[in-house]
C-alpha cells in the first residue's frame, strides 16, 4: 500500500508505468546492486545495507509518509485460537513483553547484537543499529533523527482495535488491493481480537495491567 501510494503521489500509474515483482526482503539489496531491480520497498536493514555499500539511496520512509501503519502481524486461524487458546494466549503474551522490551531505549543496542546473528538477519549488528536508535542515514552521510522509526510497543501499537482494522481495510480498498464489496465491520471484529489482546495481558508479569 505505502509503495502505491508513493508512486501515485510521483504522477505514476502502478498498473501502467511500472513493473512490480515479489522479492524477499533479504535479496532486495543484491538484485539493486545487480541491476535487476530499479529500487524496492522494504523495512530495515536492508536500505541501510544498500546505501552503506553505494547501491542505492532512501528517498522516503514509513514513518514519515505513514505514521503508526501497519507492519507485521501475528495471525492464527480461527481453529487454532478456539482449540488451542491457551497455547494462543500464551504466544500473544510472548509476544506483547517481547515488544514491550525492544521498546526501551537502552535495549536497542543488544537487540541489534540479537538480530545480527545468522539465526535471524545475518547482518552486522552496526548495519541494523542505526533504525533502531532513530538515526537514520538514507542520502549517503546525511543522518537524520527518526525517533519513531521504529515503535514496538509505545502508543497502544500492539492493541488490535475494531478501529484499526476499519481503517486498514479502507487503505487496502482505496490501494485496490480489496473489492469495496468485501468491507465490512463484522469482518474488522473477527480478525482484530482486541479481547483476545487483553486476556494476554493478564500474563505478562511487565504490563501495567497485569493482576495476580
């Protein structure tokens, strides 16, 4: 949707004056650096790499083009939360203290040495440092402050609101991504569970919330 909308807003029809392909995240930089690919729309670090190794350059970001959006989501079937529900709750839980953790700022250092590990991006910790503490170099040397770059936890991001799903279905409608006919507040409760979220709550010893 974000990568649509930048392109409308540059005069470009995506149907018409651009091919758009499925890559993976992590062989976005090397098919830039190949020229195979003109430029790509991913999260970090993989725009880092490319301006880090002179393959390419970030002229825009999320944060800045669509504060608080939708990035990645934990879905299960509905079977799965019904049959399973403990397990579910459990996982949610998880979840929640995991993003209530990447969210402190002393914690982003180590989180980079985590995530730098060939477990998960295989990359250097100093490649996928700088999102994470807000300085974020996308024009070769010009390092600008994002503090939201990246927000894990903070202004209720995690609380799967009917709301949210309302809204994302709209942006999903109006990106042609959805039929309009398929809108639908019933559909935004079943898949947004924000009584689910709350029953999560109660396990995590670290929120606010939680009640013995």
């Amino acid at each position: 949707m974000l990568l649509l909308a930048r392109l409308r807003a540059a005069g470009l029809d995506p149907a018409h004056h651009v091919r758009i392909v499925a890559v993976p995240p992590a062989q976005m930089f090397r098919n830039l650096a190949a020229g195979t690919i003109d430029g790509y729309c991913a999260g970090e670090p993989w725009n880092t790499l490319a301006v880090r190794e002179g393959a390419g350059w970030c002229p825009a970001w999320s944060a800045a083009q669509a504060p608080g959006h939708v990035e990645k989501v934990f879905m299960v079937t509905a079977r799965f939360a019904k049959t399973r529900a403990a397990e579910h709750t459990a996982l949610v839980a998880a979840l929640i203290e995991a993003c209530s953790w990447c969210g402190e700022p002393q914690n982003r250092e180590p989180l980079a040495e985590l995530l730098s590990g060939a477990r998960y991006l295989n990359v250097p910790a100093r490649v996928i440092a700088p999102a994470l503490t807000g300085r974020f170099d996308g024009r070769h040397g010009r390092v600008e402050s994002v503090p939201d770059f990246h927000v894990f936890s903070r202004h209720g991001a995690n609380i799967p609101t009917a709301a949210k799903a309302t809204a994302l279905q709209a942006e999903l409608a109006a990106a042609g991504l959805l039929s309009v006919a398929t809108l639908s507040p019933e559909l935004s409760r079943r898949l947004f569970r924000e009584d689910l979220h709350h029953e999560a709550l109660k396990l995590n010893l670290h929120h606010e919330t939680y009640t013995k």
